[in-house]
C-alpha cells in the first residue's frame, strides 16, 4: 500500500495511466470534494453577482456578505421534507436525480487539471466526455415523467428535444477542433510536414496546441473562433442555463421537470446541474482555450516569467484575502455587527494564510529541477490557470442569466438546426480544406 | 380619429373548450389539458387558464375567473358615496389613483359640480404618475415571465420614487385614495413641484435604460414580434381598449377623444403599433410613459393657485339619475356607471373594467400559439386581478 | 489468463480486464436485459435498456475498443434513447399496464434463442480451432485509428471499407430525408 | 336618428338625454334589431359595457343597459329596456362578441337569461353558487352556505 503510494509520486502520468488505483481514488476524492467546494462558491457567487446586477445586495444575513449562505441552504434542504407524490413512479422518481447527478461527475475523470493532474488519460477522452454528459438529460427526461404530472412531463419533453437538437451542433464544433489536433506546425496558419493522425485524448488535444503555439480558439482564424462560439451556445443549451432553460422555465411550467422535487433530491438537481455546467466549461477550455496552459508560453518563455506567472495564484489569494479584509474595517462599528465582522476577519486570514502557503511554494520551488516543491508548484500552475478560465465561463453563465429573456422552444430547435448546425458543418469542411490547403 | 384599418374577419364568437369530452385518454390522442393558474408564477395573481394542447401548441383555452371576487359593486350599493371611495383602489391596485379619479369624477358629474383648476393639475400629475408606475409594473413582470429577470429589478428601482411622492401626497403608497368628490382633500406638501421635476429629470434616462435592455434585444424582438396579433377590427369588436387596442393602431385615448379632468389643455400624442403584436404593444406602452411625463412637465409648471376642493355639500347626496363616465385607466377604459335613487348610497355601482373585458382577448390571440406565448400574451395584455374579479 | 492481458501486464499496467470485471458485467447486461422483456412498463424497460447498453459499452472498453465503446455511449445510450424515453413518455402507462403483452410468439423465438445458444456454445467448445488464439495487444489509442483505416483509407489508398462505409452513408441520408418528407406535410 | 327609428318601430323608442349623456328606451321586443341596427347602420362598433340595475318594486323588475360609443362619429349612448324577473333577452354576442363575458356576468349577478348565448353560465362566483347577489333582495352579508360547507369545510366565507 504504502510502496504503491509512494511509487506514484515520482511519475508524470495520470494515476489511471501508471495502473496506480490508489492514487486514481485519490483524485477522484481531491475532484469531488473540489467540486463540491466549487458548486458551493458558484451558488454564493451566482446569486451576489445576480444581485449586483440587478441593484440588490443578495444575502446578507447568514454569515457576512451572506458566505454562509449556501450552507445554510444545503442544512435546510437535507432537513426539508422529501416528498413523493402518491402518484408518482416512487423507484424512477428516486432514480433520477441520481442518473443526473452521476453522468456529471463521471464526466471529470478525463477532465485534465494538468498533464499529469487527472484521473485517467482515457484516449476516447473527448467522447467519453459528450457520451456521459449527454446521459445526464436522461435524469431530467426519466423525472419529468416520474413524475406523473403535466408541467415536469413538458419539461422533460422540451429537454429531451433540446439535447437531441443541440448534441449535434455540439458534436460537429468538438470533431473541428479534435481535427486541428492532427496538424503540426507553429502558429495560426503554419502547418507543415504530413499531418499525423490526431488524438481525442484530453491531455493530447491540450498538448497539441502546446506543440502548435497557438489556442485552438485563434487557429485558422476565424474558423477555430466560430466554432468555439457554436461550442459555447450549444453548452449553454446542454447543461438547461439561461437562455435555453426551457425544461425548467419557472414562468411557464412554473419549475419545469423538478416541480414535484423538494428537499434533499431537488438539491441533488442543483448539484448535477452546477457540476454539469463546470464539466461542459472544462470541456470548451481543453479543446479551444489551451486547457492548463498559462497564458504567452512562447512569448514570455524563461525561468523568470516563469516564476512570475508562478505568483498569480498567490497573488489571486492575497487578493481576495486583501477584500476581505477590507471589507471587514468597513463594517459599520454597531455591535450587531460584531459576529460578522470576527467571521470576516477570519475568513479574509484564512485566505491570506493560504496565498502566503502559495507564495512560498512559488518561491521555493521556482527552480527548474524535479524537486518535490518544484513540481508541486508546477501542479498548483496548472491547475490554477485551468480553473481560472473555467471560473470566467461559469461567469458568463450568471451574466446570461441576468441579461437575457428565454427562448421559446420552436425558436430554440430552429436555432439549433437551422443556425448552429448547418454552421458547425460549414466550419468543420473548411477547416479540413484549410488545414490541407495551408500545409 | 382613423378608422380600424385591418378587415380580418373575426370568428362570430369567441368558442369554448369541450371540457365535458367523455374520459377522453389525453396522453394517446396527444391532448393534454393544463391547468395554468390560480397558482401559476405567470398569470398575475389568481389567474386560472385552462388550457388544450396539441404537445405545445394551443388549441384553445378557457379563464376561469372570480378568485378575487369581493363584490365590490355590491358593498358600494351598501356604503355612502364617500365611503366608497377607497374601496375602488382596491380594484386596480396598480393604478389606485386612476381609479379614485374616475369614480370621483363620476359622482361630481351626477352632482353637477366641478374640481377647482387647483384641484384638477394635481390630479392630472398624480393620475399621470401612476400610469408610468403601472407601466413600469406591467414592464418588470412582463419581461420577467418572457424570462429577462433584470428589468423587473429595475422598474422597481424607479416606481419607488413615484410611490415616494404618493408617500408623501397621501400618506400611502399603493392604495392611496388620494382624490376626493369634489376635488382634493390634501394640498401639496412643500417642496412637491419639486419632487416631481426631479422625477422627470431622474426617470428620462431610466426608460432609456429599460430599453436598452430590451427593445433591440434579438431575444426579446423573437419572443414578442408576431406573438398574441390582435387585429383593429378584433379589437374593437372584443371591447379591447388601451395600449392594447392602440398597438393594434386605433389612435383611440379617451384623454383626447373625450377629454375629462383638464387633459383638453395639454399637448400630447397618442402612440399608437401597426402589427398589433406583443411588441407593439411594449412600444406603445414606453412610448405612453415618455408622453405621461410631457403631461407631467407641463401640468407642474403650470398649477394654479387657490382652492383645491369645489363646493360640495357635507353629506353627499347626488340628485335621482345616472350617470356613465369612463377615464382611461393605464390598462383601458376604466367606466363607471352609478345610478342614485337621491339618498346618500348609491342605488347601483356598474364598474366597467378594462382588465376584465381585455382578458377576454386572450383566447384568439393565443390560439395556434405555444404555451411560452400563452404566458407573452397574459403579460402583455396587463391585468390586475383585483380588477378583473372586483 | 488472456494473453492479450498477459500482455498489458507485462507493459506495466494493471490488468481492468478482470475476470471479475467480465462477470460483473456480462452479468449485468443479461440481468438488465432479461428486464427489459419482463417489465410491464415501458420506461423500466428503457431504462433497463440504458444499464445493458451501458455495460456492453464495458465489455467494449475490455476488449481494449475504445472508440467503440464511447461511440456505444454517445449514441446508443445516448440520442437513441432519450428518443426512445420521448416517445414512451406519451404512452397511457395505466392501459399498457393493464394489457396483455401482444407477442404471442414466444415458440418461435424460444426456438431462435435455442439455436443461438447451440452456436455460442459450439463457438465456445470449437473457439480454438477457429478464432485465433492469441491477439497481438493493440498499444493504446491504435483502436480508433484502425477504425479510422479500414474505413478512409491510409496515405491515399481506398479502405477496406470506404466503399461500403459511404454507401451506407447515402442510404442513411436518403432515410432522413424520406424521414423528413414523411412527417413534414408542407416544406 | 332617434326619429328615423321611432317612424320604422312606433312608439317602442323613447331617447332621452340626462346630464348631456343620450339614451334610448327601447321596448324589449326591439332589442335585437335595434342593437344590430346601432352597429351596423350608426357605427356603434364598440359595445362599452352591458349591465343591468334591479328595482324589485316594480313589475319589469330590471333594467338592462347596453353601452354603446362609436368610433367614428365619437358619440356614446345607452339603450336600456326593462324586463320582468325570469324573463329573458336576446344576447348581443352575435353583434359584439365583447358582450360574451358581459352577458355571464349579469347573468351572474343579476340571474337574467340571455338567449342565443353560446355559454351562459357563471363567471365570478363558482359554478354551483345558489343566488344572484346584485339583486337588491340579496343581502350583503347572505352566502350560499351549503355552498361554503361543502367546497370549503367551513362554516361561513365571512
């Protein structure tokens, strides 16, 4: 056990690659309590920047600033009467949230945090990732007619049709994307040599633009672009998010396929849908943004840039830490706000405590050398860039809820088939007849 | 005054629902009946829709109406003139000063007597007021139930300066009863004119706002283009008056048609749609709050001074007649028909609704839509309950 | 042992192709899909079918195919379901449920099944003789791109299959739009 | 106008004017003709309002009032009739299907019939309600208690 554990350490696969099923669950622990974490910020953050955007402060009560919020919430719904109705189909009404809840996390053992920093290199990685993710609309779908009422049947109908629509938009932007994989050559046109074959590994399709110096985004611009735009709708309309939320549309059916949900199996939708929304963002970062590749690899190359880049998370932590600390000498001086301003103040230490953590790793594993600091450092990097091109996507999730009204279905399905579709199509031949014309 | 313009027949009568098919198997035949309401985030309040589906598409609905139903006509038949008088701002509670202003003006009528000129620019500049409220209202729910949660946030912003000023008028903010038969019981607090230009000067770019959010929103033009069409001629002949009937472009305003208050000494348009769609009839209601607030800027600048209520006997006691007096109301034609026997109650209150008879519009002008229309279409037409069940 | 995972073994990797692993989900994919026939609702059923699709996809995965298996999961458990799920979902469950199974052809495939149960079980006593014995371990990732040359061809040179492959392609295009024009009644 | 009508229908047409407001005062009998008439050949294309007032002292114990304004000559009038309780009048959905849900509300409240409506039945107060409440011999404080008991589980709405 202990010989399997350290063996691991000195190696650069993932743990499913070097066979090391220990260190697999390990990570498949660190992804799930990460991603829990992250579903918890994302609920807070959704819901103070949704106010922010509409003149409102959002919580405030539980916790400063309302951070204890999304706690509080989970304590409530795990605490709320689950209902079934007498109608319902009792097994599949159980079932589903479930099937929902587990095609999302599947889906993040091929999500590459880092080269080595994933659970598997599966070298379907791409497909498995749409294959399981596109299982999750079977939980909403199999809800809406557990349910055995109108409203979630309408939900899931209009799920069901949506996915198929979307689905294949999708699919056809991920194949021009895992096409410009097969290239070499550096830079936005520059190909040469005989194309090799291409690769539909996570850790592949990253390290090919690596080899490429370019993010897929900019490749052949603007045809690596428009797909990545298809990509980025199509997301929205797979993972049910504003605009596309038809399947839970409250103003028409009143919540869509989890009217009849309450309490702990409800939260387990939320859970799914959030967890969705990150793996569907991982997916558009790995195939067009360059995954955990930090920004100007090429341009500012060195072992001083390096470690300059090496400082953001550090300085991305003292940041935060630095707001809330501010936040806490602006509290107002009134003792109600006693409790709340100690609980800042040592939130906003906590954080600091962990950028100075970051801070030192950076400095002390800044050489080049295969030290542990060195490459814990170097994990942290990855890691840190990935997740932060991932965070401006859930970002934009908020934004476009907060700005957009809904579609309606008929306009969505033609939007998916008569828009996005015929585009997708257009986009994948020209990039074939680009990537051999070019080379 | 132009003449309906579009000649589409209308059905020669708005059919029901076969509701009492015999246990038909909705589900094989691909027919489902939903019930839309009385709970239902999108109908406004106790709404009930009936509808028939082919999958989404409506074939046809039903209201089923009386929720709210308190007999208003009927407690005014047991109370005093004057004692009847709050209780019309508890019709539509979103314009409760439009209502004040019409029954009020009502009994003046049957009594022959007039406002004082003070009086009547303090009641064009509340009435005018709570129109730009009810259509800032009518707007943030309107663009909530299509799905754009922001403007609600927005026009909720800035209806709170308005209610500030009713606040500040009256004493109350939503149910104001801030109009007495005879004139006003309140004058002016120090400082109102004021009040009220910085409300202008506050609120110009604030509808800009809400537009730039929505009117060339891509969105927003797919969802409401096309969407509920009522034609002049439907219109007309389903009684659909207001912005409703203006968007479907009868330049109709009882304001200019047939002037009441001292609406005859301002200058100001009727906006009026071509398409009679949904979003003509959000234009036509932006466009009415810009020109609300011309009133506004030219009935503050010009209050005159002196009494604010005519000379009206103690007890009021309206000589034996009737009487028929409609204003417009933010949603339509707001009428009220009292019938005095001579005595200080009122023989009979008839009021005429606007909420009530435009929600009868809703069945043609969803029919063959999808349910999100449904939901469009109860928005756009802008009902209160309160009013529609009295 | 299997020699392909003899193989893998000697590669350095942990053997996943377990017999436990096998049994495991051979035994899924007939329990689920023996629920699929018995169940008197048709969503159990789907959903019974969605679990066997699922674990052949596995049986896929450990004969080291891959791309096979995501393709079985993309588009079997997939779209084709939850096309399924939305037709079933329109169905009155409360008559089916009180119908009787409208297959009275039991014999008949009591029958068939019997035979392919003869054919495994000579494929299983004469399997030597006819299959080969050892397969020459595929190094990962190859599976696909063998896919990939049987059916376009390698440096210029037609597939095996290209032919084949694009007819079917046609056929299947020539469906969709029959398919479109059926149910379409105005274009 | 008035005058055209009155030398066609006799001295079924009375036209009055209280407080600048015309109305005309039509015998029962004329109601539907005259309605039709007003729409087609005087553009009173808009039916404002249908109602009704009781006087339970007198022998037609209703008034039914139709409200009528016309687009193009901006004029409004009332035409009124009286009829006897339990009598019944042509309904005007035909002529204005505005009139539909004004007709079930005075049904609803007044309980007089109209006929040739294609679904009178209650608007406001529940289907099975027992009562007319706008009649005067209607108490205000009067429910329909069984009513009440038996869809609510209550003693009384009040």
């Amino acid at each position: 056990m202990l010989t399997s554990f350290m063996s691991y350490l000195g190696s650069t696969m993932t743990p499913g690659q070097a066979g090391n099923q220990l260190w697999a669950l390990i990570y498949v622990l660190i992804i799930f309590a990460g991603v829990s974490v992250a579903v918890i910020c994302m609920n807070w953050i959704e819901r103070k920047a949704l106010a922010h955007f509409q003149i409102r402060l959002g919580p405030m009560r539980v916790g400063p600033h309302g951070l204890m919020q999304p706690f509080a919430d989970a304590l409530k719904l795990m605490l709320k009467e689950d209902i079934i109705p007498a109608e319902a189909d009792q097994f599949v009404f159980w079932v589903a949230p479930l099937i929902g809840l587990l095609a999302a996390f599947t889906v993040y053992t091929v999500i590459p945090f880092g080269p080595s920093q994933a659970v598997s290199d599966m070298n379907i990685g791409i497909l498995f990732m749409l294959g399981v993710s596109s299982l999750g609309v079977l939980g909403i779908v199999v809800a809406g007619w557990a349910s055995n009422s109108h409203y979630p049947l309408m939900g899931a109908l209009r799920s069901s049709a949506q996915m198929v629509s979307y689905e294949v938009a999708m699919g056809l932007a991920v194949v021009s994307a895992v096409l410009l994989t097969s290239l070499h050559g550096i830079g936005i046109y520059g190909v040469t040599g005989n194309g090799d074959t291409g690769t539909l590994s996570m850790i592949g399709i990253v390290q090919a633009q690596q080899e490429q110096h370019v993010w897929f985004i900019f490749k052949f611009f603007p045809l690596g672009l428009i797909a990545f735009v298809i990509f980025a709708i199509a997301m929205v309309a797979e993972v049910n998010r504003a605009p596309f939320d038809l399947a839970e549309a409250e103003s028409e059916l009143t919540a869509g396929f989890h009217t009849e949900y309450s309490g702990l199996r409800w939260s387990l939708f939320m859970l799914a849908e959030y967890a969705a929304m990150i793996a569907v963002s991982s997916i558009a970062v790995t195939l067009w943004l360059g995954g955990w590749v930090r920004p100007f690899p090429n341009l500012l190359q060195g072992t001083a840039w390096d470690f300059i880049f090496s400082l953001f998370p550090g300085l991305t932590f003292l940041g935060l830490a630095g707001v809330a600390l501010l936040g806490t000498v602006r509290m107002p001086s009134h003792s109600f706000f006693k409790i709340q301003k100690i609980g800042l103040g040592v939130f906003g230490m906590l954080l600091g405590s962990l950028a100075l953590l970051l801070l030192v790793i950076a400095i002390a594993g800044r050489s080049a050398d295969m030290s542990l600091a060195a490459r814990f450092n170097e994990g942290i990097g990855y890691v840190y860039w990935f997740v932060l091109k991932v965070a401006v996507f859930m970002y934009l999730f908020i934004w476009y809820r907060a700005t957009w009204p809904r579609y309606r279905f008929d306009q969505l399905m033609s939007v998916g088939w008569k828009v996005l579709l015929p585009i997708s199509l257009g986009v994948l031949m020209l990039t074939a007849v680009v990537g051999v014309l070019v080379k | 005054m132009s003449s309906p313009v579009n000649d589409k027949t209308l059905p020669n009568a708005v059919s029901n629902l076969d509701l009492e098919a015999p246990d038909k198997p909705y589900l094989d035949s691909n027919e489902l009946i939903i019930n839309m309401g009385p709970q239902h985030p999108a109908t406004h309040g106790v709404l009930r829709v009936i509808l028939k589906l082919d999958g989404e598409k409506v074939l046809g609905t039903e209201c089923v109406i009386g929720y709210l139903h308190r007999g208003v006509e009927k407690i005014a038949e047991n109370r005093t003139y004057t004692m009847f008088n709050p209780y019309v701002d508890r019709m539509d509670y979103c314009a409760a000063v439009s209502n004040g202003l019409g029954y009020c003006e009502a009994v003046e009528k049957l009594m022959n007597v007039e406002a004082p000129a003070r009086a009547q620019y303090i009641r064009v500049i509340l009435t005018e007021l709570n129109r730009i409220a009810s259509h800032q209202l009518w707007l943030g729910t309107h663009a909530l139930d299509i799905g754009a949660m922001t403007p609600l946030f927005y026009t909720f912003r800035d209806r709170e300066e308005i209610l500030k000023i009713f606040e500040k008028y009256c004493g109350a903010r939503l149910t104001t009863h801030a109009f007495r038969i005879g004139g006003c019981q309140y004058e002016t607090y120090a400082g109102f004119e004021k009040d009220v230009t910085n409300f202008l000067t506050f609120f110009a770019p604030k509808i800009d706002e809400y537009e730039t959010l929505l009117t060339t929103n891509r969105i927003w033009l797919e969802r409401t283009k096309n969407v509920g069409v009522i034609s002049a001629k439907d219109a007309i002949a389903l009684g659909v008056t207001g912005p409703v009937l203006r968007a479907s472009g009868v330049k109709w305003d009882i304001r200019k048609a047939l002037p009441y208050a001292n609406y005859s000494k301002f200058d100001f348009e009727i906006p009026i749609g071509t398409n009679g769609d949904t979003y003509d009839r959000y234009l036509v209601r932006m466009m009415e709050m810009r020109q609300s607030m011309r009133i506004i800027e030219q009935a503050v600048g010009g209050i005159p001074e002196g009494p604010i209520m005519g000379k009206v006997p103690k007890v009021i006691k309206p000589p034996v007649g009737e009487i028929y007096h409609s204003i417009e109301a933010p949603k339509g034609e707001l009428g009220y028909f009292i019938v005095s026997d001579g005595s200080t109650q009122p023989y009979r209150v008839r009021v005429r609704p606007p909420s009530f008879v435009n929600l009868q519009a809703l069945d043609i002008m969803v029919r063959g839509a999808l349910v999100a229309d449904v939901v469009a279409v109860i928005g756009t037409i802008d009902i209160v309950l309160g009013e529609v069940d009295r | 042992m299997n020699p392909a995972i003899n193989t893998a073994v000697n590669a350095g990797m942990t053997p996943v192709a377990t017999p436990f692993f096998f049994y495991m989900l051979a035994g899924l994919a007939v329990l689920s899909g023996l629920a699929v026939i018995t169940r008197r609702n048709a969503v159990h059923s789907a959903l019974a079918l969605i679990v066997t699709l699922l674990s052949v996809a596995g049986l896929y995965l450990m004969l080291y195919a891959p791309f096979v298996a995501g393709v079985q999961i993309i588009v079997y458990a997939g779209g084709i379901m939850v096309l399924f799920l939305f037709v079933i979902m329109l169905v009155n469950i409360d008559r089916t449920l009180k119908e009787r199974s409208f297959n009275h052809m039991w014999p008949i495939g009591l029958v068939a099944s019997c035979l392919l149960l003869a054919m495994f079980m000579g494929a299983f006593s004469k399997g030597r003789a006819l299959f080969v014995d050892r397969m020459i371990p595929l190094p990962e990732g190859s599976n696909t791109q063998m896919i990939a040359d049987k059916l376009y061809g390698q440096a210029g040179r037609m597939g095996e299959y290209t032919f084949a492959f694009e007819i079917a392609s046609l056929l299947l295009l020539v469906a969709i739009l029959g398919a479109v024009i059926m149910t379409k009644k105005k274009i | 106008m008035v005058e055209k009508y009155k030398s066609q229908y006799g001295s079924g047409i009375d036209a009055l004017t209280y407080l600048g407001q015309n109305y005309l005062s039509v015998d029962r009998s004329l109601i539907p003709d005259l309605l039709r008439l007003l729409r087609d050949e005087e553009q009173f294309d808009y039916c404002v309002d249908v109602t009704a007032v009781h006087y339970p002292k007198r022998e037609k114990q209703f008034d039914v009032l139709w409200i009528l304004y016309s687009f193009a000559r901006n004029e409004r009038i009332r035409v009124k009739t009286q009829i006897a309780d339990g009598a019944s009048i042509s309904s005007a959905v035909s002529i204005w299907p505005t009139a539909n849900w004004l007709e079930r509300e005075v049904y609803d409240m007044f309980g007089i019939k109209f006929d040739g409506h294609p679904d009178l039945k209650r608007i406001l107060l529940p289907d099975g309600w027992k009562g007319h409440p706008l009649r005067k011999d209607y108490d205000i404080l009067l429910q329909d208690k069984e009513w009440v008991q038996i869809n609510l589980g209550i003693e009384s709405g009040q």
